[in-house]
C-alpha cells in the first residue's frame, strides 16, 4: 500500500511538471467545440470533440491551422488554415484556392478516399470526398462534395490581416464567410490530436500530428 502512495505521489508530482513546462511553453489542452458549423468546417483534419494540443506562443504563417476569435462572438472560436496574407490576392472556389495568381488543388486521394460529415444545418451525415493539397512547401486534406459557391471569392488581404480557408472546402466557415481575419485575433496553432471524440480508449484518431 505504501508503494502504491508513493507511485501515485510521484505520478501526480511528474505529471504536475509536465503541466507546468508545457504552460510555460505556450502550450494549452483544448477540447474543439461540438459547434456544428465549426466542427464541419474543420473536417477531416480535425473534428468536433477532439482533444488537441495548441500553441499560443509565436508567430502563424501559411498553412497552418489556426483558431480565431469569432469576429462576431468574442465568446466563439473559428478555425481555418492560413492561406493568405497582408498583400495577398486571393480567389477561391470549390477545391481550387489561387494565391497571387498561383492556383492550388488536390494532387491525390486520401488513403480513406471518402469522410463522413455532419451538414451544420440539418445534422444529416454527408460522404465527402478526401483529397491532399499542397501548399507553402506542406501539404494537408481536404474534405469536398457539392457546394453553395457558384463564384470564386476573390479578395485582397489588408495589412495586418490573415485570410483563413476551412479544410472542409463545402460546409466552410471562414474568410469567405467572415473576411480577412486580423492576424492579432489568431495567434493560436492547432498542434497535436490527443485523442478523438470517442476518447483516450480508442485508437481512432488518437496521438497524430496536425498538419
């Protein structure tokens, strides 16, 4: 019993540690809002539920996915990836996102060529397709189907702004939706997935590095 005590003392005291460098490192647990629109948005790489590891510390560049202040809401996040920056052009339709007349789209197929998502509005599940984009020399997924867009959204990122586009190139919510965010509002990177909705017991989606 003695030795017992003192392995969960000792456990606690670690980990206690671990805590407190990973803090002072910038580094924060946070469990992605099960918000319909969000959690959509964010497919397939990460989904509502998710336990993640988030850097608060440093400076955000392309490609990277980000969680920002709700323009609208203080009270709500946003998540996309940074596809533009201050002076950038940017036009996006469907899968196809150009970058000062640079056009990037999918250059293969995920492993699992499909991912189930949630429609945000009628909470229907939707098989989308999952493909692989390369940008700002990384690559990342996305999820795409039918969309609501007819026109691309072309726009000019003002200095001190970032523009955000969701992995989930159909049930978006991000520059397109809200504008150019400020780049002050965004300092925090998507890291690391702990574990997925279904919890630490399950091997699905669980200790991966986000792209």
């Amino acid at each position: 019993m003695r030795k017992l005590v003192k392995f969960l003392l000792w456990s606690a005291g670690i980990i206690a540690i671990l805590l407190l460098i990973a803090r002072l490192s910038g580094l924060r647990l946070w469990t992605i809002p099960k918000d319909p629109f969000l959690g959509a948005s964010v497919a397939p790489t990460v989904f509502a539920g998710d336990l993640v590891v988030v850097m608060t510390s440093g400076q955000r560049g392309a490609n990277e996915l980000v969680r920002c202040v709700d323009p609208d809401d203080s009270q709500r996040w946003v998540m996309g990836r940074i596809y533009g920056q201050s002076g950038d052009t940017m036009s996006v339709l469907g899968t196809s996102v150009s970058v000062n007349g640079r056009r990037y789209s999918t250059t293969e197929a995920c492993v699992d060529d499909e991912v189930l998502v949630n429609d945000p509005v009628s909470g229907a599940p939707k098989k989308l397709r999952c493909a692989r984009v390369e940008f700002a020399g990384g690559w990342h997924f996305i999820a795409s189907g039918e969309t609501r867009d007819t026109s691309p959204a072309e726009h000019r990122v003002g200095a001190g702004r970032v523009y955000l586009v969701s992995d989930n190139r159909s049930y978006h919510e991000d520059s397109r939706d809200f504008g150019a965010l400020n780049a002050d509002t965004c300092t925090d990177r998507v890291l690391f997935r702990l574990w997925g909705t279904e919890g630490f017991t399950s091997s699905k989606r669980r200790f991966e590095f986000v792209r």
